[in-house]
C-alpha cells in the first residue's frame, strides 16, 4: 500500500481514475481515513490526500479527475474536472456534488456515496446498496 503523505503521489499501474482528497490539516485523520479507504476500495484508482494550503499546486500536477475537498471548487479549478465533490465537514450541512454539468446534494454522506461517484467516473455500475439516481 502507497503511502498517504501530503508529497507523496501513489502511482499504480493500469490507473483509470486520478483521486485528490483536499481537506483542512485540523482534520487530517479524517482526510487520511478516506484516501486510504478509497484506495484500498478502488485499487484502479491513484489517489492523494492533502491539505488544503497544497491545493492548488496539486491541481496543477495531478489534474485529477476526481476532486474531493472540503472547500468549494471555483471556476477554474473545477474547470475540467468530471466531479466536484465540496465534502461538508459539517454533518447538518449539504455536501455539495457535481458530476459533469449535473449536480446534486446529500447531508452527511457515506463512504458509499464517494465511492458510487467514482464509479461513476470510471463508468461502472453504482456501488451496491447505493441509491440509484443520486447524482443528477
């Protein structure tokens, strides 16, 4: 298993989809939980964890696919990207979802719910036992 430090890019061979987790360094275990689920989950998938201050420059390296941050994407960065996933750390706030033009909210999402968004990027069939129809 890659290591899941902020520098550190987990390259894999046969990679369908790039993965950037972004979420502040105050919840840095949380951010970590998830890459490392994601990537022990959908092992096709490169995944990297970050702070939020990496942003950016990450963006620029990795041109990730898939975006999951605890902040809203703005024009730009979200430009070109297939999903947009704004992570509400707040469990009575929205996570905000967009996925090719079509959006969608879900107050305190699963791990299910992320993973049914990748595949829905990777073009699979949905996660099982996740809604059908959630991201519109």
């Amino acid at each position: 298993m890659c290591s899941r430090a902020t520098e550190t890019r987990c390259p894999k061979r046969g990679v369908q989809t790039r993965v950037l987790i972004a979420i502040e360094d105050e919840y840095r275990a949380y951010r970590e939980v998830i890459a490392a689920s994601i990537e022990m989950l959908r092992p096709g998938t490169e995944v990297t964890a970050t702070g939020l201050d990496q942003l950016e420059g990450e963006l620029a390296r990795l041109d990730p696919q898939v975006v999951v941050c605890s902040r809203p994407g703005g024009t730009t960065e979200a430009e070109g990207r297939l999903a947009w996933v704004e992570l509400s750390l707040d469990p009575t706030r929205p996570t905000k979802i967009s996925f090719g033009g079509r959006h969608s909210e879900s107050t305190n999402p699963m791990l299910e719910e992320l993973l049914a968004v990748l595949d829905e990027a990777e073009g699979f069939p949905r996660t099982r036992g996740s809604p059908k129809g959630r991201i519109r």
